[in-house]
C-alpha cells in the first residue's frame, strides 16, 4: 500500500502560481472561460501539499497517466520523435490548463478518439511540431477532488520557436476537439 502512495506520489505536479519560483510570467492570456489571477511566477514542484501563495496566487494539480488514445504506431512515432523536458535552450514555457464540457466526458472512449484523432489530428498536427516543442500532460479528474480544469499542459521551446508554436495553438484551436473546451488559459513563461 504505501508503495502505490508513493507512485502516486511521483506522478503529482503542482503548478504553483505566485511571486516566487523558476519561471517568471510573460502573460496571462484568456482563452476561453474565466481567466487565472494575474501573478509574477510560477514553480513546479512534485508535492502533495505545496505550501499556498499569498495574495491572488494559485495552485493547480495534475497527474501523469496512461496514454488513452495513441495507437501503438502513434507512439512509436512519439517516442522516436519527441524530446525531454528541461534542455538547456528550451527557455520559453506554456502551461495551458484546460476543462472540456460534460458532453465530452458523456461520449463513450471510442467516439472520443474518432472526434481527437480520425477527425482532428491532434497527434498528426502534434508530431510536426516536435522535437522543438517537449511537453507534459497532467490529468486532474484522476484527482478525486474538485479541480478547475481537466487537464494541465505543459511545453518547452526555444525562444525562436515561439511563433511556430502559436501556430500549433491556432491549428488545435480550429479542430472540432477544441469545440469540446470550455475553459482554457495560457500562461506563457520564460525563465
Ligand atoms: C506539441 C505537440 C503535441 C503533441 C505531439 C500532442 C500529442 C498528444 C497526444 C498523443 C495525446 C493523447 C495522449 C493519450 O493517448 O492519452 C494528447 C492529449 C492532449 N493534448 Fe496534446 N499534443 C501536442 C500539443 C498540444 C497542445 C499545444 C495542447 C493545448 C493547447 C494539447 C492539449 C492536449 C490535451 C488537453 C490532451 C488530453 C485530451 C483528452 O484526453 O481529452 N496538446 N496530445
């Protein structure tokens, strides 16, 4: 039992949001939904209870999990594609907390991936992004308590890759995955 506490354990990230931490805030952008409190940093960290920030800060939970809808050869391809977190030139950072409708989570695991994949290429547009862009992405209603989003992403890039991953925004967004969204904001970090 308390190794499955402490596996648990390793797979929380809290997204501490407040006026200290590694990341310092480039801007807090509304996207759909009500928007974050505007603060000046944020830290990452791999514990249960992170001390609360003062003033107008937050505290955003997330876990790492099985993979839900790549295919065995979309994985493949992840895997030989895609980068780590933490490289050196990768000094840029979005997290990009999202909350999808009850219509959604009404649908049954295969319509799911039709409506992510068959009809809006999540991992097809994804892949041509990598390797600049490495990412992370946390679930929330594995949690068991009352979250504000579904879903915590995480990306790392290098500052001239910036642009090209605004376009990769825009391309998601387009998707009929996206009208399924009803709360998403974008903290972009640089550090
Ligand atoms: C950088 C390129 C990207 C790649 C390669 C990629 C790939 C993937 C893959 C393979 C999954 C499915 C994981 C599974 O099977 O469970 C996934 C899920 C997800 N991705 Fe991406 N993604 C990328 C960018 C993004 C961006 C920019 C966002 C947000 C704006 C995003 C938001 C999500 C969300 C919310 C999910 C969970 C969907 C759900 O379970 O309903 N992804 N991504």
């Amino acid at each position: 039992m308390a190794a499955d506490v402490s596996a648990a354990e390793q797979r929380l990230f809290s997204f501490v949001g407040g006026a200290i931490g590694a990341w310092s805030v480039v801007e807090i952008r509304p996207v759909r939904g009500p928007v974050l409190a505007d603060v000046a940093r944020l830290e990452v960290v791999q514990e249960t209870s992170p001390a609360m920030p003062g003033g107008e800060g937050w505290v955003l939970k997330g876990v790492t999990s099985n993979i839900r809808y790549a295919t065995t050869i979309e994985q493949g391809e992840l895997r030989s594609l895609q980068a780590g977190l933490g490289r050196s030139e990768a000094t840029c950072a979005a997290l990009i907390p999202i909350r999808k409708t009850s219509a959604w989570w009404d649908l049954p695991q295969d319509e799911r991936r039709a409506i992510f994949e068959e009809q809006s290429r999540h991992t097809r547009i994804g892949l041509r992004y990598l390797p600049p862009v490495a990412r992370r992405l946390h679930h929330c209603r594995d949690l068991g308590t009352a979250e504000p989003f579904d879903f915590l992403t995480w990306f790392e890039f290098a500052p001239d890759y910036a642009g090209a991953f605004d376009d990769l925004l825009a391309e998601l967004r387009a998707t009929t995955e996206w009208s399924f969204v009803e709360r998403e904001v974008e903290v972009r970090l640089s550090r």
